[in-house]
C-alpha cells in the first residue's frame, strides 16, 4: 500500500540469495540526501555489474543478474516513492476472467523487500481447483522475459502503445512533456499539475524508463535481473498484456479464465479449439510490444497429473515414526544472531517460536541424505536437494502442523560430526546448492554452537574450481564468505 525506500534499500537492492555480509550500508544517507536536493540528482550512464548464479534443479545452466550503479537504484527509489500511489494504481486494476498471482507484495520473511503475493505451491492448488471448471490449461511464458522487455513498453502499458503514439503527435504538447522530463525534479508533484491523466502516466512511466536505462547505459533492450524495482516494472507490463488478452479474447469467446504469474500465462477454457485460438492470440500481442512466446515451453496441462511432484513424498515423510521432540526458541535469540550477520531478523510472528523435529541419528541422516542424491540423479530438472536440506534446519516457511513433517534435528556432538561429514560431501557434489547447505551449518552454528571440521577441505575443492570458472560468482562469493566466517 505504502512505498518503503528504507526497506527497499536495505533488502531490495542487491540479487537475492548473497551471504549475509553482503548488505548495502550508508545508502539511506544519500538517498535522504538527494531526496531533498532533487535538482542534484542527474543522471548519468553507469555500467551493470554482471552477476551470474545457478539455474536451481539444472546443472551447468546458469541465469545472469545484474548489481546497477547506486545513484540508479537511488533515483528508483525517490521516483517510486513519489509516484506509488499512481503505480499502485495501476497494477490494483482487476477483472473477473482474470487471476494475478505475482503482484507484489512485502515479503513476509524480511528477506526480500517485495515478493510475489502466492508462492509455487499456492499457485498450483489455484489452477487444481479452476481445473475443475475448465478442463483445459495450457502453460505458456514469456521468451527471456527480463533480458528482451523494452524499456518503452513501460509507457505503452500505461497509457497504450497508439495512445503513446498519438500523445507525441502534436507538436506542442510534445514539446510541453519534453520540458517536464527534461527537469530534475522527480519528486515533485506539482510538476505534472495541469496535465491529463494519461499525459501524468505517460511522464512517469518515461521517468521510470529513463532511470532504469541510467544503470544499463542507456540500453532500451532489457531491464535488470536482481533489484526489486524490476519485478515491479515486470508486473505493469504483464498487467498490460494481461489486460489486452482479455479484451482480445472476449471478442472471440465469453468462457475462459486467465492466471498470470511474472511472465507465465495459463490459458484456462471448455474447449481445445478456444485453446488454438487463444494461444495465435497471445503470440499477437506478444509481438505488439517486441515479445515473443517461449515456443518450447508451450505445455497442456492434463487433469490426471497429480497435484504436486511425485519425488516430494519421499522427502516430507521420512522419519515418520521417529521420536519427536519440541523446541521453544526467543524471537529476541534469533534476532541478536541474525544481526551479528546483517542478515534480516523480523521473520517470526511470535516473541517465542516453537518448532517440532524429529530426533535423527547419523545412520538416519546417511540415509536421508542418500534419498536426496538419488531422487536429484532421477530428477535432474528439479530442486531436489534444496528441497531436502530444508528440514535439516528451521525454517520459518516450514510449519509442520500446515506443510508436511516436522524438521529432522540432533543436537548432539557426534550427530554433528556426521553432519559436517555428509554437507561437506554434498557441497562438492552440488556446489550451486551452497546457499541452503550453508543454512544447515548457520543453524547448528546458532542453536548447538557448533563449528565445521570437514567443510575447510570442501572449500579448498570448491576455489580449486572456482579458480578456474571466474564466471561462477554466486559459488565464488559464499565459498569465500563461509572460509571467512568459519
């Protein structure tokens, strides 16, 4: 409802998923700096930092994000402030033949500042139950969604791509829009007063062109991967296709049903000849705004596929039977050491926390850990292991009573020997997975105090490679990170 420059700064700026340290500091002063002194905030072309990180569940493939100049992010971060109640505006807009499940919203773990309002699961219960209204989903996404969106598609979401057109058609209009967004201050409301509604989108939605093209050089072709602001300017130009599919289709048929997730589109209606129609209909629009269907990942979803991945089960039931225990644990405990590694600290509901586990003893675990390997070798396109270390360490996303079974625990000093033994083994073998391996060692390093023996040997395996895969810095960076903390 409300746009938060601190807490977008803070956990909205840099690409997810970086070690703790891995924080900006000082920012806030600047920003509060040239908040107030807007006519010194001039842009300039800066240079992206390219950052590359794993493609989680398939081996050697790899996505690249991108770390922009701070004064970008910092004229982001004035100009969404000023202008969030028109932008939310915006992306508020609803139909009843449509479902958006992406819209952001404030990330409720503190880990991110925004985060899509359903995760992958919710998603998925949502299309089970339309299913039951319309036989046919076909799933199709958007072609390198982020890398290929033109920064001027920002300004046709918002007031049309011909209406855009005709905006600049008249001379002296154009002239009066080019003096505004020629000026310095953005964050001044009183300088779009006397303008139509769509002449104040039209400069906004250039301001945010301008601004995120400040940190790409320029560059009209692509927004960056990695801040929060992205995923914003990525949800109005979805809205905008969104909005013209429905008014499209409703021209051809009344009885269909559309769900939008970032740049995932599932067609949902009674008949398969509605679903080629639609699909030539999507491709249409797509091109209106220098897109393109990812051709490859056209799927019809069948009715008879079960609700959740059959490799799951094995996970979230093992241990049943196990003895269970209870655990209380202090807000307050959590937050001091989650400070003490600048990591977010607001992510429990309660001043105390209580989490159930399952007692596991070294075999258990060597057998566990074995499933995991086995079900990654048979499914290579998943993210079996991640999925797997998740109940080996608490994790607010985990409430046993709601998802699954409780988290597989020793305290015990030779239970942790073994531990270390089987991480330090598992990071080697999956060194893309060395963020939530390294949340397992975090958590026994808080709850139980423990310190790693084996993992200095995996670590020294890991920069050998490193060395000489200088394009693998997400690895790079948390294999330094843990030889430094540890």
């Amino acid at each position: 409802k409300h746009w938060n420059s601190h807490e977008y700064l803070q956990r909205g700026y840099f690409p997810g998923g970086l070690p703790p340290d891995f924080r900006p500091n000082g920012l806030e002063k600047i920003f509060l700096f040239y908040k107030e002194n807007c006519d010194r905030l001039k842009r300039k072309p800066f240079k992206a930092i390219h950052f590359t990180f794993p493609k989680l569940g398939i081996t050697l493939k790899r996505r690249t994000g991108q770390i922009v100049h701070p004064l970008s992010v910092i004229g982001m971060a004035i100009l969404l402030e000023t202008w969030w109640e028109q932008i939310a505006s915006f992306l508020s807009r609803t139909s009843d033949t449509f479902i958006e499940t992406s819209m952001p919203m404030e990330d409720p773990e503190k880990i991110r500042y925004i985060s899509p309002s359903f995760t992958h699961s919710k998603l998925r219960k949502l299309l089970d139950e339309l299913n039951i209204c319309y036989p046919f989903v076909l799933k199709l996404d958007i072609q390198a969604y982020y890398p290929s969106l033109y920064t001027h598609a920002i300004a046709w979401s918002f007031v049309g791509k011909e209406e855009t057109k005709a905006l600049l058609e008249d001379s002296s209009r154009k002239k009066q829009l080019q003096n505004i967004l020629n000026k310095k201050e953005i964050c001044d409301p009183e300088r779009l007063s006397g303008l139509s509604i769509k002449e104040k989108l039209y400069v906004i939605a250039e301001w945010l062109d301008r601004w995120i093209r400040t940190g790409q050089e320029q560059e009209s072709y692509g927004i960056p991967v990695g801040p929060d602001h992205s995923l914003l300017i990525g949800e109005i130009v979805g809205k905008s296709l969104l909005m013209e599919l429905t008014s499209t289709i409703r021209n051809h048929t009344k009885d269909f049903f559309l769900v939008r997730h970032v740049d995932d589109f599932y067609l949902l209606t009674r008949s398969m000849h509605d679903q080629r129609l639609l699909l030539n209909l999507f491709r249409e629009i797509l091109r209106k705004y220098n897109l393109l269907a990812n051709e490859e990942k056209v799927h019809q979803l069948d009715a008879k596929e079960p609700a959740r991945d059959a490799w799951m089960d094995p996970i979230s039931n093992y241990g049943y039977g196990f003895k269970e225990k209870r655990e209380r644990i202090r807000n307050a405990e959590v937050v001091s050491f989650l400070q003490n590694l600048n990591r977010g600290c607001e992510r429990f509901e309660d001043d105390q926390c209580s989490f159930i586990y399952f007692e596991i003893d070294g075999w258990q675990l060597e057998s566990y850990l074995s499933l995991i390997r086995r079900l990654q070798e048979e499914h290579p396109t998943k993210s079996v292991v991640p999925y797997g270390l998740r109940r080996l360490h608490f994790n607010y996303r985990i409430k046993p009573p709601e998802f699954g079974m409780p988290f597989l625990m020793n305290g015990s000093a030779s239970f942790y020997q073994s531990l270390d033994a089987q991480l330090s083994r598992l990071l080697v073998a999956f060194p893309q997975y060395i963020d939530t391996i390294s949340d397992v060692y975090l958590w026994y390093e808080f709850k139980w105090s423990r310190k790693p023996r084996h993992l200095s040997g995996a670590l020294e395996v890991l920069l050998d490679v490193i060395l000489d895969l200088t394009n693998d810095h997400f690895e790079t960076l948390w294999t330094l990170w843990l030889a430094k903390h540890y």
